[in-house]
C-alpha cells in the first residue's frame, strides 16, 4: 500500500509528526486485562483515538488501517499516515499473528490490537498510569488558541507572501501546521516566521 514512498525523504511528513512529539501528549492506561495470574493496564483504542486523532487533524495528518492478506496470504494490518496537504506519506504491514483459520472474534481482535500498537509504534507514543490531558492545569501558552485579531493579522501577512489560497495551504503544510485557522496557536505564529524566514533567504540566496 503505496509502498513505493517508503524510504525517500518526506519533509512536509517529518515536519508535522515532529510537531505533534514535541507535544508530548500522553494517553492514560484505562483498562486492565489478565494473563494467567499477572493483571496489566493498557490504553485502548478509544482512548488512543480520543487523544491522538484531534491532534493528527491539527497537523493535516491522516491515519488509516485496514485488514489485508499479506504476500504468503496471513491475515495482516496495513497502516498508512499521509501528509494530506503533500501527498507524502509512510506506510507498512504487520501481521496479525493468528492462524488463516481463526475465527471471526479472534481475527477482530488481533486486528484492534495491531490497530493500537502500529499506532502508537509509529507516533512513538508511551502509555502512562494517569492521563495528563491539562484539565488540571492551564494550558501552555505557546498552545493557547490565537485571538480572533491574532488570527486575522496572520492570515492576511500569509496572504500577502503568497499568490492563493492553494498556496498558502500547501506551506502550511509543508511545516507541520494545520490549515484551520480557528486553530492556530502561538507556537503555530512561530513556525510560520521560521519558515517564511526561511523561504525568503532561499529566494535571496
């Protein structure tokens, strides 16, 4: 599955999933499962999904799976994250470790499993015990929402370096923000000065 990316550079992907690590965001162990005599906590799926989903939105990153057979014919998860706005994007298999005649119930499993843990794999995400998700504390101010006046004076100063809309979109893109303006924080002001800074001196060079 779109197999022939894989291994050559992808900036504009690089540059959103480094945005969304930078964040640090953790996901809270909220089930307990049982082997033999040993209990453990994970994070489930629904809990993955909550937390990471609006944020891969934030940085323009999609992220799908589906249930294939592999080239020997096992039953396997294909993964793929896509930089929306550049197309670029990062794709593999893993197989799902159950027999070719498994049943039904035993296949949707380890697909759930796999969905969570190519997930997390990719992203570099680690479950914690207790979910920081910062209705405790303030935010941060660098992730603070924009002002509506913040917003519009940054929209109209990315307006004026570019010729469209198209463009705009495809910058923003190209270092990790999202197109969303309603969504734009301060550390998002920063990453757009460091690469129109940075556009610019190419320009000049």
């Amino acid at each position: 599955m779109d197999a022939e990316q894989n291994g050559i550079d992808k900036p504009s992907l690089w540059a959103a999933l480094l945005g969304l690590q930078a964040e640090a965001l953790a996901i809270q162990r909220d089930a307990e499962g049982q082997i033999q005599n040993r209990r453990y906590k994970y994070a489930t799926l629904t809990a993955l999904n909550e937390k990471m989903l609006p944020r891969l939105a934030h940085y323009g990153l999609l992220w799908t799976t589906k249930p294939i057979r592999d080239e020997d014919g096992e039953h396997a998860l294909a993964y793929r994250m896509l930089h929306v706005a550049s197309g670029e994007r990062e794709t593999g298999v893993m197989g799902l470790g159950v027999d070719r005649q498994a049943t039904p119930q035993m296949i949707g499993s380890a697909i759930t499993y796999m969905r969570r843990y190519s997930f997390m794999a990719l992203l570099n995400v680690v479950p914690v015990e207790t979910d920081d998700d910062g209705a405790k504390v303030p935010k941060a101010a660098a992730e603070r929402v924009l002002t509506d006046r913040r917003r519009t004076n940054a929209l109209d100063r990315l307006l004026g370096r570019f010729d469209d809309l198209k463009t705009v979109e495809l910058f923003l893109g190209s270092i990790g923000v999202t197109t969303k303006s309603e969504e734009w924080t301060d550390s998002d002001l920063l990453k757009m000065k460091r690469g129109l800074d940075k556009r610019e001196a190419k320009r000049d060079a």
